[in-house]
C-alpha cells in the first residue's frame, strides 16, 4: 500500500539503521541539494525501505571509512549518490521514478561559515561537508562570517569556555536519542544533513516564542501538532473547527495560524478569507493550510483564497522545525 513518506527524514533512519548492522566502522555524510528542507513522497515504504537498502549495501561494499550520501533535485525528481571515502566518482545511484513534492525552501548563508571539530570521528566528515555542501563552508574561522564548532555529546567539554562568537553543537549517536542529560536544542544526530546546521544556527537566534493558533477537526491530529510546537518552544493556541478558529484569531494576535482545510464550520481557507476582508488583527499574518491536498489547482484555489502558505498532513516534527525558521528572526 502507497503512503505519503518524508524522503529526506526516510534516508536518514535506513541509512542510520545499515550502518547500526554493518561490521565496518563508516562515519556518514549526508548532503542536502534539494533546495528544500522537506520532500513528501508516495510510496510503499517496505518496497523503499529495500531499495534503500541495496542501494547503501552497494557502496559499503567498497567504502572503508567513510559514506557520503547526496540528495539532489533533479525536474522535481529526487536523484541519491553515494560516494565511497574520498571517491570523485559516484559509487551507487537512484532516481525516483516518480516527481517529489517539495516544500519548505532553503535559505543558504551569503558569507562563509566556518565548521570545526573536536574529535577524530567528526573530523572526517568536515573536508566531504567542504567539497560537496551548497553550503558555503570553510575550515578557516578568519574567513567566514559564523563560526561552528562540532562536538562529540560523549566529550566533557561543559567547563570550557567557549567564545561567543561560536556556536556549538552536539553531535550524538541515535542511541542517546532519550537521554534527557544529552538531548537539548543543541544537539544533531547521526546521520545529519549539512543543511540541519543552518537551521540550527537559525534557531539559535530565536529571541522570544512564537505565538500559534492551530486549528484542526481531528483531535489526534491536533493534539500531536500542539505537542511538536511546543517542544519547539512555541506557545499555542487550539481550536478544533473553523468557527471557532476564527473567533479566536479576531480577538488576539498571533504570529502564525496553522489551518485544516476540511473543518466543520468554515473551511480553513474561508477562515483566512474572512480576516483578510475585515481587516482585523490577523489580517497580515501568515496563514498556513495544513492539507493533504496535492494537485496544483486545488492549492491554487487555497492561496486565491487567502492561504500564503501550506504543509502536507501528516505534519512530523522536523518539517515543523524546518518551516518555522523563516519566522524566529
């Protein structure tokens, strides 16, 4: 059976999962050309699960120390190449062979930034991060407008003083993944993208919460949604049809308003709709259809309405991350 999958977010756990079992010790790269933080497929997850599989089998059958893996938009397909160690030539290579929506665009860093290390496993990823990232990277902190410094979670480095010209971040195995002496906001797991760096250095600077109204028919789709924003470190605001939603946001400011399309009451593009027309304290505030709705003309007909933005249900945790980087200035 055909399900929708977040591909970058899928490759990540098969990948982490392979390596888990392979009796080398390969450090993984992964690198993000997409352009997109999010990339929803239709697919049957076993079937994609084995490709995958194969596909990472393949070049670990050559690679000795290290695996980079690199996601590129190809006409709206998505196109994965392996490289094995320090190889220029592609070792293992796939297409979708269907189109991938893609949402949540990057915005890459104009100036240089610069990535360091602190360990001999992190380091070997940092020249692949260089040579093969859109990211502006650089391994010369004199040169680059940001400076980062990559960590093991395991090294004791909390009694350093760190310069406040450079941020840090934790990098830990998947295995730590529900220690809650590790897990904060500053820390990635193995295997990250390069692009998981600039949301974080985005985050980082978020000042204040952001204030969300979500509203959705669906009390188990609702509750989870509320429950993502806030380990965000958002504030939110739930109502569960679109009368009610609207209620709410003629009567106090939000900085977002996350809307299900198919309410009972009003429709979320109708909520949007109706505070663009009476000018109220909504009416410039971004408003984000949360739809499953994927043909063209019917995300036309949400944004003719007064959509400006949307994200396909079902909604996981780093597509809320991703998308809500544009907005923590």
């Amino acid at each position: 059976m055909k399900v929708k999958v977040e591909l970058l977010e899928f490759i990540q756990c098969v990948l982490a999962k392979v390596l888990q079992q392979h009796d080398k010790k390969i450090t993984p790269c992964l690198i993000n050309k997409t352009g997109f933080y999010s990339a929803v497929y239709q697919c049957n997850p076993s079937y994609m699960h084995q490709q995958l599989n194969e596909l990472i089998q393949q070049a670990l059958s050559i690679a000795q120390h290290q695996l980079v893996v690199v996601v590129n938009n190809k006409n709206k397909y998505l196109e994965l190449s392996l490289f094995a160690d320090d190889r220029n030539q592609v070792t293992a290579k796939c297409t979708t062979p269907e189109k991938v929506i893609y949402s949540q665009v990057i915005k890459l860093p104009e100036q240089s930034i610069s990535i360091q290390a602190t360990s001999p496993q992190v380091n070997t990823i940092l020249n692949s991060f260089i040579s093969h990232s859109m990211v502006h990277f650089t391994s010369l902190m004199e040169q680059a407008s940001h400076c980062i410094s990559l960590i093991d979670a395991n090294d004791i480095v909390k009694n350093e003083t760190v310069s406040s010209d450079v941020t840090t971040i934790q990098i830990c195995e998947i295995s730590y993944a529900l220690n809650p002496t590790i897990l904060d906001a500053s820390t990635l797991f193995w295997p990250f993208y390069d692009t998981d760096i600039i949301n974080m250095i985005n985050t980082k600077t978020t000042p204040e919460p952001l204030c969300i109204l979500v509203a959705d028919d669906s009390i188990p789709s609702l509750i989870a949604t509320q429950a993502m924003l806030e380990k965000l470190g958002c504030k939110v605001v739930t109502a569960n049809d679109g009368t009610r939603a609207l209620a709410l946001a003629q009567q106090q400011h939000f900085d977002l308003l996350l809307l299900d399309e198919r309410m009972p009451g009003l429709y979320g593009s109708d909520v949007a709709k109706q505070l663009i027309e009476q000018d109220g304290v909504n009416r410039l505030t971004p408003k984000v259809s949360l739809t499953g709705l994927t043909e063209p003309d019917e995300i036309k007909q949400l944004f003719n309405k007064g959509i400006t933005h949307y994200l396909e249900k079902p909604v996981t945790k780093l597509a809320l991350e991703n998308f809500l980087v544009q907005w923590q200035k």
